[in-house]
C-alpha cells in the first residue's frame, strides 16, 4: 500500500489529523478514515456514494468508461465465451477452472440440486398468488432449518458445501416457486441436464410429456446469468456482507439479500421496467413519461434508467441488448410492441438533456425483462431469475469477508437530530 497521506484541518481550531491514503490495482484511492472515531469524530455519507466498506478482489468496476470485470475477465469476455457455471468457479476460487476442475465443480453441483423433500410442504402455506419473490426470501432462508451440516461458518468445509447447496438448490427453488404460482406439480432437476437447460426442464417441463429447451434460449439465458452474477458492494450484497459479519449461516446470509435485491430501485427494476412500458403502452406517450420523469414533484422515474456507479452506458446493457434481438429474431418476435417500445424510449431519453446532464443511461435492468418474457417467463418471476445469478455473487463475497482476518461486525453510526435529554412525564401531567 502506499504512504501517501490526507491532512484534516479544522476551522474551529483542534490538532489536524493525518489520514493515510491507500491504493487498490485499479480504481480510486481510498482515504483511511478508520482512526477518526479514537478523535471523536465520524464521517458523515448517507447511501455511501463515497464510502468504500470493505477490501475486495471479486469485481471491479469503471462507472465513467463503463468496464465490468470479475477477477479481471471483462464481462463481454465471459458473456461471449464462457458459462455461468465457469463463471461461478471464477467468481468464488479468483481463477478460471482447467478441464477437470470444471468437471469436478459441474458434477458436485449436480449433486446437489434438490431440496430436502419437506421442504416442498413450506409452499402449501403460500398464497397461490404470493409473489415468487416473497417465497423465495422464506424457502432460502428456511435452507438453514435443513442443512444443519454446513452451518458453521468458521469451518471451511462448511462454508464450501454451502456455497454448492446454495448455487445447486436456488435454482431447484426458483421453479418451484414459479410451479406453485400457476397450480403445476414440481419436476424434479434431472441430473443428465445442464444447469441451465435443468432451470428451463423445471420451470417449463410437465410430467405430461418430453420437454426439450431451445438451445438459443438456453445460451441466451446462460448470458444473463454470467451478466447479473456479481458487481461489487451493491446494495443486496452489502445487505449480505453486513449480516454476515455478525455470524449468521450463510443461507440467512443470502436470503438478506434476496430480500434487499427485491425493491425497485435495485434488481426489482426489471419487473418495474416491464410495468412501465406496458404503462406508457404506445411511442405517442414516452413524451409525457419523459416529462414525469424529469419532474421533481413527481415520483415516477424512467425504471431501467441510471445507476449509482455508471455514469456511462452500463457493458450490461448493451450485451442485453443483443441478446434482446437474439431471442426476438429466433422466436419470430421482432415486432415485439414493447421491445420497439423500449428501443425508442432509449433512443429519446439518450438525447434529451435531462438524462445527458445527469449522465443517465439504461441500466441491466432495462432490457432484461423484455427477453425473459419472450422466453416465457413471467415478469413476477424476473427478479427470481436476477437472485438466482447474483447468488453466486453474494456467497463469493461472503466468503471473501469471512476469509478477512480484519473483517469485524458492521456497525455504522450516525448524525444524532433528536431529542437532547429530558426527565420522564407522569401521564397526569402531560398535556397540560
Ligand atoms: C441495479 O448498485 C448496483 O450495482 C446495482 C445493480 C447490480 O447489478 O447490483 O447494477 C442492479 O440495481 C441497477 C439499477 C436498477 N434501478 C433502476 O433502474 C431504477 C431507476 N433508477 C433510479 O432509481 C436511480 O438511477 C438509481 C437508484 C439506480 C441510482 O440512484 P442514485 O445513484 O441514488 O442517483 P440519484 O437518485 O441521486 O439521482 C441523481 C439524479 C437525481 O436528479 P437531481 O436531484 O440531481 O435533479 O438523477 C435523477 C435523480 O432524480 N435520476 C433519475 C433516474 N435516476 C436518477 N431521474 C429519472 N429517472 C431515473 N431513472
């Protein structure tokens, strides 16, 4: 690390305090504040746009050059030419797999793809029509009341079975949420499939007949997996960081993060994008939603729209994009309404100023819902599909955290604006 250092000053007077500075391989450097609270001071950084929690080797991102990588690999890289379950590999061990570690990591997750039978009893306690997203959070954190094996997080070989059980039974659990929703029976994952040609079996398979996924679809979707897989300290994964830091197994660890990826302003977005075209419904009125958009008075935001740490078009987007057009033109859907929707209303917000200014250009979630719903998936069923790749994301930097011999217990503080101190008031004498 380097020895540059930061001198705070103060204007009230007070001894200046040193700061050092460190240095990552790539990105920013970082202001080591960790000795300010032994001064009596806090730094002050609600959302944290310029905070940095934590050391990390998984993910680096360049918001200003739009660059993605994992362990270094750019996403258009991985996208084009690898699979996610290459990607799952690279993400949690920080090197590609050879032939036979590939082998090895594929067939231990095989081995791990169903969920213990009673837990298929959970689902009869569900509403029919209760978001998938909602059973998700209890199925995956109910892992915990099942796996009783892979629970203690200070054992290693605890920590790697559940890694496995939680990117083999995501998925398994995921189908199941969808079979529930529309009243069909479970299938089982077959073992002579691939991962993601076993997600598509689960899903769309019926015990009536053969089921045999197109092959496009299946590459298609293996890209969107590796795309939403990880990317950095966002806020599902903070979500996961922060509750395990305290000691929690990981299966509560991740159902933290399904819960906190479900909300709209993070991987909730590509069911709200879906709404949201489907709201604007025709090119004559992307004006007046642009116009809402814009309006400070107004709520509405343009779903799909800006991001935290891009301020260049999201790498995502555009390989979404494609991919878009992909399984649009294999399913004889290129007048899809909504897709040539989706493309003018990128195409208008890109040149109006507003969006310009404030550097805002479609996200990931702009047009992933579009494909999936070609695919057949429903849009109460998009963000399932985002949690079922960023799964592997949240258990990498899980045990990236667990392995920190300086990792501590997440405990921010605060800004106190409240009452300064005051006696306590008899009812009798209150109101008066
Ligand atoms: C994901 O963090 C990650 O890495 C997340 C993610 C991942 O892979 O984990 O990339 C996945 O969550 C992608 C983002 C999906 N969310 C959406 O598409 C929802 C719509 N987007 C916005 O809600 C918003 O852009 C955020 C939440 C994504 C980012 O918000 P910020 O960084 O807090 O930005 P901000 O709210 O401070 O906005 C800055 C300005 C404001 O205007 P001014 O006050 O400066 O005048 O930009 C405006 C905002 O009003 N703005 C938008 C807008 N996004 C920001 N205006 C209209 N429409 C939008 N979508």
């Amino acid at each position: 690390m380097s020895e540059a250092k930061v001198t705070l000053t103060f204007s009230h007077g007070g001894e200046p305090i040193e700061l050092p500075v460190l240095s990552g391989t790539l990105g920013p450097d970082v202001i080591d504040i960790r000795s300010l609270s032994k001064r009596g001071y806090f730094t002050y950084d609600p959302g944290f746009l310029s905070t940095a929690s934590c050391p990390s080797s998984i993910t680096y991102i360049d918001g200003d050059k739009g660059l993605l990588f994992y362990r270094g690999y750019p996403i258009e890289q991985l996208a084009e030419q690898s699979d996610f379950l290459e990607v799952c590999y690279l993400l949690l061990f920080g090197e590609l797999p050879d032939a036979e570690q590939k082998a090895k990591f594929d067939a231990t997750v095989k081995d791990h793809t169903m969920v213990h039978d009673q837990m298929n009893r959970f689902f009869t306690g569900f509403r029919r029509d209760a978001h998938p997203m909602a059973i998700m959070v209890g199925m995956v954190g109910a892992l915990s009341a099942f796996y009783h094996d892979s629970l203690d997080i200070a054992n290693p070989r605890h920590r790697e079975i559940s890694a496995f059980r939680l990117i083999a039974k995501v998925p398994t659990i995921a189908a199941m949420c969808y079979k529930y929703n529309i009243g069909q029976p479970f299938m089982y994952p077959q073992s002579r499939l691939g991962y993601v040609d076993n997600f598509l079996y689960m899903m769309f398979a019926t015990p009536c007949g053969d089921y045999e996924p197109n092959p496009v679809l299946v590459r298609a979707l293996e890209r969107i997996l590796i795309l939403h897989a990880d990317h950095e300290q966002n806020a599902s994964t903070s979500t996961v960081r922060l509750a395990g830091s305290s000691g929690s197994n990981p299966f509560a660890c991740i159902a933290s993060g399904i819960a906190c990826l479900w909300g709209p302003a993070h991987g909730g977005a590509n069911e709200a994008v879906l709404a949201m075209l489907e709201e604007i419904g025709d090119e004559s009125r992307i004006g007046q939603y642009l116009e809402r958009a814009k309006s400070k008075g107004d709520s509405f935001r343009l779903m799909g729209f800006g991001h935290r740490v891009y301020k260049n078009m999201d790498p995502r987007a555009e390989i979404m994009r494609r991919t878009c057009h992909e399984v649009l033109d294999e399913l004889g859907l290129n007048d899809d309404p909504l897709f040539k929707l989706a493309l003018k209303l990128e195409k208008i917000a890109l040149e109006d100023d507003y969006f310009i200014q404030r550097k805002l250009y479609p996200n990931v979630d702009f047009y992933s819902g579009i494909v999936l719903r070609a695919m057949g998936i429903p849009t109460n069923m998009l963000t399932v599909i985002f949690a079922l790749a960023r799964t592997i994301g949240w258990v990498a930097q899980w045990h990236e955290m667990i392995g920190d011999p300086e990792a501590k217990i997440g405990r921010p503080r605060q800004l106190y604006q409240g009452n300064k101190m005051r006696e306590f008031l008899p009812l009798s004498e209150r109101g008066e």
